[in-house]
C-alpha cells in the first residue's frame, strides 16, 4: 500500500479547544519536553549502567570464507519492501521546530541509502499541530524510503489526566508523514520515571490489538529501552502487530533521562526512581532470542555501536538493526556525518558477512556462533540451552545431514 502523502500542517489534527477537554497535556509542555529529551541525550551520559553485552555473541570463524567482499548483498525485505541495508535509524525525535534539522538530515540519509527511519513519538503533533512539520518533514526529504511512525501504548488508554488516543489519532500520525508502518512504542519505565507520566497500563493490550485490526498499515510493537521477553513477545503477537522492536536494554536510558528532567523541576522523588531504575531491562541480544519465538519480524535496537554488532544481531534472528544516539548525534551536526556514520557500520558489517563466510544478510541467519557469558547464563536459565548449541552448529549440522 502506498503511503499518503502529508497533510499541510494547518490541516493536521483536532482543535486545541478538543485536546483541552480531552485533558491532553498543554502543547507548550510537551514540546517542551521534546526538546529537554535530545538536549539531555547529547548532553549528559545516560547511558544504562549494563551493556548489551554483544561481545557475548562471537562468529566461528571461516578461514576459507568463499565470500568476494564487494559482492556482498546487504539488501533485505522488511514488511513487504526491499530495504538496501537491514539498518534501522531507530525513532528518535520530533515536536519542536529545533529538532527539525535532525529529522531533515536522517531522511536525507534514509533515502540515499534505501534505509527505515522511524520519527519520535507524534504526540507533540497530535496536541500541538503546529509542530507537525517537524515530523513531515522526513517524508519530503525521503520521498521513497520506509517511514515509520510513532504513538505511544500508555496513550492508547485513559490516562488520569488525559482520555484515550484512538484510530482517529493514529490514522492522524501516519498521515502526517506518510508512514509505511506505524510503531505503538511501550515505555512503562519511562512513564514510571517521568514527572508527568502516564502511570496506567491496563487495558493497552486489548487496546492495541483493536488498532491493528483497524489500520490500513502494519504496526511494530516498540519497546525503548527494557526489552521484550518471549512471554510478551506471544502476546504481541496475538495483539496482531506486524514486526517486533524488541529496544533492549544497553543503550541510552529513558529513565536516566527523566531522572535528569527530574532533577531540573525539583522532583526529587521521581529522580530517585529514574536513577535507581537505570539499568533495569533485559539485555538486547537475550531479547531476540527470547522475542524468536513469536516467529515475527524482528528489529534489534538497544546498544548496537558498530557494524559488528549488526552482524551478530541478524545472526541472532534479527530481521533489521536500529541504532539511536549514533545517529541522533551524527544528525545534529550534518548529514554529511550520517552518511559518514552509515558508510563505517556498512564497511564493519561486510567485514563480518566474509569473515562469517556469508555473502548475503539471508545467510546471516545459517552462520555459525557461539553465545558467551551472562548472554548464555541467562538464556540457559530460560530453558532456551538448546536452541544456543543449534545456533553454534549450524554448519555442521548441514555438513553432517544425511543425503536424500
């Protein structure tokens, strides 16, 4: 299905007399926010105090590959379309007019390279229309890439300052950029950890499984930041989502973030929470294995730094690879910097298709590795020690099958 284009920004979304009885959060301050979010992101460390832990995913090395590296096929299909790289410029930002450049220079990116971008949550938009561009413009510079918007499940139910968000509003985010897909992004920890967050969450899985089958798109479940276990991952599925970001714990931390927020307003109890919350999740690499068993397309987002780390996630069973601050500083200074990001993962990840002896991104999935350290303990913990010695023979097992 071809995406709509955008809608002008004095045609976007309800009334703010409709939002204001709707007990929605004033446009000033949630535009605010937007801007607090990326200032902190780049400013100050806040990173989770736990790694991803990718060093724990180590390729059997092919001393013999049989893999020209400039013949290596990096393109994979995602939801229907034909992606160039299976990386993910993860959702980042929007709602403020100071974001704009950011979002400018990652769709420029997105469509040099024939990449996914995902925006930030649209709620700024949704309460604010006159922030809309700030979002739209990723489809007028990306005329032809994967776009991806963003809602949030907290805001799929009543909140106690504010009514539910509904297809009305849903339909209104993927229309102001045109979306291929939408992502109903799980924050919980950050909500929990927000001075001003949404601390209700029953009913957002039936929610969200009424929005799926309502939308003339598919949706992906995102988590940002603490992963999704298999359980979760069954019950997502049965929600009808389409794909799973699973946005594991490793990169930068949402509830560090509000902590920070926090700090600044004088909420010293939110801050503890935020900051004793710092590092809970579930580690990404543990998270696509986990999250495999829904058998759904899945993107690894969560502390992937370097090309490396996108080769062992799809030779985990991940379908695309999302990286967020990377790219969230390299926009903020130019596009030249993005390509320059995007030019040294895809090198580094060539790199380990031939030394993996794999010359497409299909193959990743049939090379052979071996998981290590707290990664394996945790999983073995799981019940999932078996499927860890499958991943470590794949090769064997073939060379040892017997002939039809």
């Amino acid at each position: 299905m071809q995406p709509t284009p955008p809608n002008p920004p004095d045609k976007e979304g309800p009334s703010l007399p409709w939002l204001e009885t709707q007990g929605h959060p004033g446009p000033a301050l949630v535009k605010k926010r937007k801007l607090e979010h990326v200032s902190i992101a780049l400013g100050q460390d806040v990173s989770v105090a736990q790694r991803a832990n990718w060093h724990d995913i180590q390729f059997v090395h092919q001393a013999l590959p049989e893999v020209d590296l400039e013949k290596i096929d990096t393109s994979v299909t995602f939801l229907g379309h034909t992606l160039r790289y299976p990386i993910f410029m993860s959702s980042l930002t929007g709602g403020h007019p100071d974001v704009t450049s950011i979002n400018r220079n990652l769709a420029r990116a997105a469509e040099e390279y024939g990449l996914a971008l995902g925006v930030g949550s649209q709620r700024a938009a949704i309460v604010n229309p006159e922030v809309a561009p700030s979002y739209a413009v990723t489809r007028q510079y990306a005329p032809n890439a994967f776009l991806i918007a963003n809602i949030g499940a907290p805001q799929l139910i009543a909140q106690a300052r504010h009514s539910a968000f509904g297809l009305e509003q849903a339909q209104q985010a993927i229309d102001m950029i045109g979306a291929n897909a939408l992502a109903v992004h799980m924050n919980s920890l950050q909500e929990a950890a927000q001075p001003e967050g949404d601390r209700r969450s029953v009913g957002e899985a039936a929610a969200l499984k009424a929005l799926t089958s309502e939308l003339p798109v598919p949706v992906i479940a995102k988590e940002t930041g603490a992963g999704v276990c298999r359980e979760q991952a069954l019950l997502l599925r049965n929600c009808g989502v389409a794909a799973i970001d699973v946005g594991g714990a490793g990169g930068s931390s949402m509830s560090a973030m509000e902590a920070a927020r926090s700090e600044t307003q004088g909420d010293g109890r939110t801050m503890n929470i935020g900051l004793l919350f710092r590092d809970w999740g579930i580690a990404t690499p543990i998270c696509v294995v986990e999250a495999g068993i829904a058998h759904l397309p899945l993107i690894a987002t969560g502390g992937v730094r370097n090309g490396l780390d996108v080769a062992r996630a799809l030779a985990l069973g991940a379908t695309l690879v999302g990286m967020g601050f990377p790219f969230l500083k390299a926009a903020s200074e130019s596009y030249e910097k993005v390509c320059e990001l995007l030019e040294t993962v895809v090198a580094e990840l060539k790199v380990a298709m031939q030394l993996s002896g794999t010359g497409s991104i299909a193959g990743m999935q049939r090379s052979d590795i071996v998981v290590t350290g707290e990664t394996r303990a945790w999983l073995t913990m799981r019940g999932l020690e078996e499927q860890l010695k499958g991943m470590a023979q794949r090769r064997w097992r073939v060379h040892n099958a017997p002939e039809s």
